[in-house]
C-alpha cells in the first residue's frame, strides 16, 4: 500500500511540476526598435510580476495551466494588454514592441470634473486634446482655437460674420450660447466677451482641451446646457521649456508666439507672448474681405509658488489687445473713403489666482477667483455700438478623497456688470446682476467593475431666482476591453442679449430683454456612450466609441422683428431638442494612425404644432485622418471633412461639401522643426456655389455662413525647443 501511495504523491507532484509555466518576451521600442530596461510585466490574477533587464528580456515562472492577462506597462509608453493560454502552444520567446504614449495616456488627470481621477476612471464621459494630436491641430491655425474644436466630431465652429471672421462653438448642433468656454475652470469669455474668444485663444500655452457634452450645468453652473469646454493651461515642470513658434500663410497672415516655463526651487514661472496679423483678403475676388486686416497681441505671465510640500499658489494676468477691419477691400486698404466696413477695437484683461491646501493625501481644500474686464467696440456705416464689461468668479471647494467613495463640496460667486458706452440711448442692453451657487459631487466605486458620479447644484440669480440641478454618470467596466457609460442632468441658461443673431446684427436696433415677461431656459439631457479597445495583433489595434444623445431646452429665447423694425427677444410656448450619434474610430498599424469620425445632429425646434428644421446645423458630418508618424522624426496627415446640406435661417438650404488638407512636420535635429500645411485643398468657399450677402457691395445684406470663405490657404514655419 505505502508503494501505491507514494506512486499517487509522485504522480500528483509531476503532474504539478508539470503544469508550471514560464512566460518569456523580449521587449523593444516600436521606432528605434532597442531593447527596453525595467518595463513592468504582471500578471494580475497570479500577483506574478518581473522587469526587463538591459537587454529588454523578461521571465515569469511558475505559472499554472489557464487563461492570464499579461499587462506590459512602461512611463511614458502606450500600455500592452495580452491574452495567454497556458501551456502556450508555441514555447519560443515573444517580441512585443511598445509604442510611446499618445493622447490614450492613462496618466491624462481631467481637471473639469474637479475630481483626482485620471480619465480611465472618471463615470463622465470626457474627450480630451493633449500631446502630439494638440500639437499637429495647433500647426494647422496657430493664430487661434478655431480648427482645433471644429475637428472633433459633434462640434463646429459656426462663423457669425462674413467680414470679421467672428466664430462661435456649438456642441451637437445647439446655439454657441449653450455652450461654456473655460480657462483653467474658470468663465474668462462669457457674455459680451464671447462673440471674439475663439479668434484670440492662441493654441501653444494650452496643455490639453477638455471636452464634456451634454448637460454640465451641475459642474459650472448655468450656461453648460449643450456642454463645457476647458482650456488648460500648461504649467512649470523639472526641466526647463522654452518654445517658440513662426507661421506665415499664403494669405499674408503672419503668427509669432513663444512660451517659457521654469522652475527655481519654491518658484515657478510661465510666460507666454504672441503676435499675430492678417492682412486682407478676398479670394473670391467679390471685393469683401474673407479674411479681415487685424493686428493682435497677446501676453500671459503666472506665477507659480509652492509654499511647501502642502500648499501651492499660482496666479497671473492674461492681456489681449486687438484692432480688427473687414468689409469693403478697398476701404480697408485704404484705397477709397467710402464703403461697408466692420471695425472691431478690443481690449481683454483678466486675472487668475488659485491656492491649494493639502491637510493630507485624501482630502484638500482649493480657492479659486478671476476678474475679467473687457472692452469692444464695433462700428459699421453710420452705426457704432461698444461697452465694456468687468466680470468676476470666486470658488471656494473641499474635496476628500476615499479608496471607493470621493466627495468635492463647494461654493461659487458670479458676478457680472456691463455698461454700454456707444449706441442708441433708447436701446440701452447695460445690466448687472450675480449668481451665487452651491455644489456637491459624489463618486463611489459601488464594485469592482461600477463606478457612479453624482451631483447636486443650487444656485439662485439676482434677476431670475432659483435653481435645483441634480445630474448623474454611471460608468461599467466589465474588462479593460470595453466601457459602459451613461450619464444625464438638469441645466438652465439666463437670457442673455449677447448670442450669435445679435452678433451678426452688430447689436443694432435690438431691445433690451424685459426680465419681468422673461424666464430662464430649461434643459434636460441623457447621454449613452460605448467604448471599445481591440488589440487585434501585435501590429494591429482598433479603438471606437459610441455616443448616442439628446438635449431638450424649454421655453428657448428667439429674436425676433417686430412691427417697428426693431428686434426684440420672446419665449414662445415650445422646446428645442436635439438627438443623434457620435461614432468614432482609430485604426493604428505600424506608423500608421485612421481616424474616422460621424456625427448625426438631428435639431428641431417645436412651436404650437409646428416643428421646423433648426438652421445652421449639418445633420451628418465626416471626420476623417490618415496619419504617418516616424516618433521623433517626422509625420504626415491627409484629412477630409464632409458637411451635409445645412437649412439656412432664411428658409434656404445651403449646399454640401468637403474640406481636405495635409499637415507635416520634420524634425531636424532635437531643437528645431519645420513644418507646412496646404489647407481646405479643394479651394472649397461659400463664394464658389452660392452667395454670402444680396444687395450691393456698398450696402450688403449678409446671409448666413456656412461654409468656409478663405478657401485654399498654405501655411508653414518653424518650432524651436531650447
């Protein structure tokens, strides 16, 4: 019997023996294709792990018979995940090839959200633009933000002057009144500062855009009904950053910028400083500027200082200062004396302070304020309208942060006054008013594989009461493959004078609004959003992404002409919704990167028993890219854009059309790099397959922009890093 025994104890222990495994790779980097030392090898579910040495080798041992998930994770490179069954089939030693890190970084922290999190972790559905892809996007449009948010799917930059060049955002096909624009978190171009934001945000300074859609009003109070966006801003690291930049266009535009970013011990310090032109142009040769004659500078120094490893200040100043003519090419070249003209004279100053105090690592306290005084002036033919606008924003926020469960409670104070300085005294649009606001966020991992965002925001508004704002994301990760998430709130915007139809009538013969035969808009949105990561091949990889949307806005405000010629804003009983699809792909082989991109935009407003097409909305829209990138050395891309007919506001339909163009860089050396890009290739321009304004040239009645004016434009430079 002992023989027997001991047999079966031989048996079991061979049999064991012979179920342990080894896993052994070589791991190399993807371009220079050099061995990679101390890359991280795990294996999650065995708590199994080794590093590579010197020559990039790795080995685990002892692994059982089944089916593991091997994570290859290295800074600064894209993480592998593997799927392995033991015993492999094949025992020779794999390759595997990392790729550096790109906008997919798990290390991305978002900032809007005001939580800790990175965005793999966050319920709310955010996209962000950082790295390499912000840097390809800033080539293009040096001088400003326009083209980098037109790009992304689900949003267009609507152009709200065929003279000036004047843009707006609109998220999902809705007003860009719905939409807020944010620098660092907080509201720098609100109200009467908007119509010129996005022609004097300059790219380089910017660290990464983030991008929230749908109702966000929880997050930052009214006005975030169609989505927010967040500028934020690069900040000092260990090595010292000295960028400049030189771009000049075929158009005669001309963008100088530079940016400096240092560290000296408990001080840091950022400066950043640009100068942009353009000169006049008018490729379609109909006498009208497409491009106006502008000169603009730019200046944006902070102040970093870190008090101690607990407490870190930063505040500074941004200045912008813009002289702006468009119209009749012969007045603006100063050919003639008469003529239509645009004149736009603005200054732009705000200040930013922000101060954080860690009592710990799971809880600090953060004190935020800007200041922000801005003045315009517009002047057309016989008419003048101009105002300044000072506007202030305080924050005050605690936040503790749990192994499951996180919360961030605050409290905010708007305020805003607007005096007009020129214009028909009988159309006086000045107001001032204040918001005060309170705030809770919860997030808590309900499991291993949920995660729930909630959120709560009261505010009350000095003209139009008060307001209850609950909102909520729920996140489900079944694996690391694919993400579940959905999310949806209440949100609200006050009436406002200042929206995209005032602006294209240059603010004249509007009527103030009357606060007491008007209420705020109401919305409600949902969000579903899928996202799905394929590791195909070692070479090969998808990732996509589904959104499906709606938004419904009640009692929206319209302008309207009246019975004496002038316009007046009203609230007609009735809602405006928008509802659709977002759908994106990126295919990555090799060197080489495909973005594809759709977006649906259904919008519609409801009136009485009447519904209408909402105008200047391209209901489908094509997004897509073609990248080449040698890391380090060079990189090409072909994009195409497509644009479905768009219902003008005078009853009109505009045409279809597409946008191609190709961006490069070289590199040339460490330090320098040149880089050329031949934009909106297939000359497409309104101008070429319909007009942009009836009457005459003296005297023109503008239609509606949708479609590009400039035409084909070549722009090229230099980048210099020291």
């Amino acid at each position: 019997m002992k023989y027997i025994i001991t047999g079966m104890l031989l048996l079991c222990l061979l049999g064991t023996a012979m179920a342990q495994n080894t896993f052994t790779a070589t791991i190399k980097d993807r371009e220079s294709k050099k061995p990679l030392l101390g890359v991280s090898v795990f294996i999650p579910q065995l708590e199994k792990g080794a590093a590579t040495n010197a020559e990039g080798k790795v080995s685990i041992d002892g692994i059982p018979n089944g089916t593991y998930e091997i994570s290859v994770q290295y800074i600064g490179y894209q993480t592998i995940k593997l799927e392995k069954s033991f015993p492999l089939e094949d025992q020779e030693e794999f390759t595997l090839l990392m790729s550096h890190a790109d906008e997919e970084m798990e290390e991305v922290v978002i900032t809007s959200t005001r939580s800790s999190r990175t965005i793999e972790d966050i319920p709310t559905r955010v996209e962000f633009i950082a790295g390499e892809e912000l840097a390809e996007k800033g080539n293009m449009k040096p001088g400003d933000i326009r083209m980098l948010l037109n790009e992304s799917t689900g949003i267009q930059t609507q152009q709200t002057s065929a003279t000036s060049y004047n843009s707006s955002i609109r998220i999902q096909g809705l007003d860009g009144k719905y939409t807020q624009l944010l620098r660092d978190g907080l509201p720098l171009y609100s109200g009467y500062s908007g119509g010129l934001s996005l022609m004097q945000i300059a790219p380089l300074d910017l660290k990464q855009v983030e991008v929230i859609k749908g109702a966000s009003s929880t997050l930052y109070g009214g006005g975030a009904i169609a989505g927010l966006v967040n500028l934020v801003s690069r900040t000092p690291e260990e090595d010292r950053q000295l960028n400049f930049m030189v771009n000049g266009t075929s158009a005669l535009g001309l963008d100088v910028s530079g940016f400096y970013a240092e560290k000296y011990g408990k001080i840091g310090t950022t400066v950043f400083a640009s100068y942009n032109k353009g000169t006049a142009y008018d490729p379609a040769g109909i006498g009208l500027t497409a491009i106006p004659n502008f000169e603009r500078y730019t200046v944006n120094p902070r102040l970093f200082l870190y008090i101690d490893k607990e407490t870190d200040i930063n505040l500074g100043f941004n200045f912008v200062t813009e002289d702006r003519l468009g119209g009749n090419m012969d007045y603006v070249k100063g050919d003639s004396n008469t003529g239509y003209f645009e004149k736009n004279n603005t200054d732009r100053l705000s200040t930013q302070f922000d101060a954080t105090h860690r009592f710990s690592d799971h809880s600090r306290i953060q004190l935020k304020n800007s200041i922000s005084f801005f003045e315009r002036s517009i002047a057309i033919p016989d008419y003048t309208f101009g105002g300044k606008q000072v506007s202030t924003f305080s924050e005050l926020n605690y936040a503790t942060y749990g192994e499951k469960v996180e919360w961030i409670l605050g409290a905010n104070l708007w305020t805003e006054n607007f005096d007009q300085r020129h214009g028909d005294p009988g159309q006086d649009l000045s107001f001032s008013n204040y918001t005060t606001g309170v705030f809770v966020q919860n997030t808590w991992n309900m499991a291993t594989q949920w995660a729930l965002e909630t959120g709560l925001r009261g505010d009350y508004q000095s003209q139009y009461g008060a307001y209850l704002l609950p909102r909520f994301s729920l996140m489900f990760e079944p694996n690391e493959r694919i993400t579940f998430r959905t999310g949806g709130g209440l949100g609200y915007k006050t009436p406002t004078q200042f929206t995209e139809d005032t602006e294209r009538l240059h603010f004249q013969n509007i009527l103030p609004i009357d606060v007491s035969k008007t209420k705020a808009e109401r919305s409600t949105g949902i969000n579903l959003d899928v996202n799905y990561k394929w590791p195909i091949s070692g070479e090969l990889s998808l990732s996509t992404n589904a959104l499906l949307f709606y938004t419904q806005i009640d009692d929206p405000m319209i302008l309207v002409r009246n019975n004496e010629e002038m316009y007046e804003f009203t609230q007609p009983n009735g809602y405006i919704n928008t509802h659709g699809l977002e759908a994106n792909m990126k295919w990555t082989y090799h060197d080489f990167k495909l973005f594809l991109g759709y977006t649906f935009a259904d919008v519609n407003e409801h009136y009485g028993n009447e519904t209408t097409e909402y105008p200047l909305v391209a209901k489908h829209r094509l997004n897509n890219v073609l990248m080449y990138e040698k890391h380090g050395d060079f990189w090409i891309g072909l994009e195409a854009y497509y644009f479905s007919p768009q219902k003008l506001s005078d009853g009109k339909t505009g045409k279809s059309y597409w946008i191609m163009g190709i961006m490069s860089e070289k590199k040339l050396g460490k330090h320098f790099s040149l880089f050329l890009n031949f934009e909106n290739m297939l000359d497409t321009r309104q101008t070429r397959f319909d007009t942009i304004f009836t009457g005459n040239i003296d005297d023109p009645q503008f239609r509606d922009i949708y479609a590009p004016v400039d035409g084909f434009v070549i722009n090229g430079g230099f980048k210099l890093s020291l």
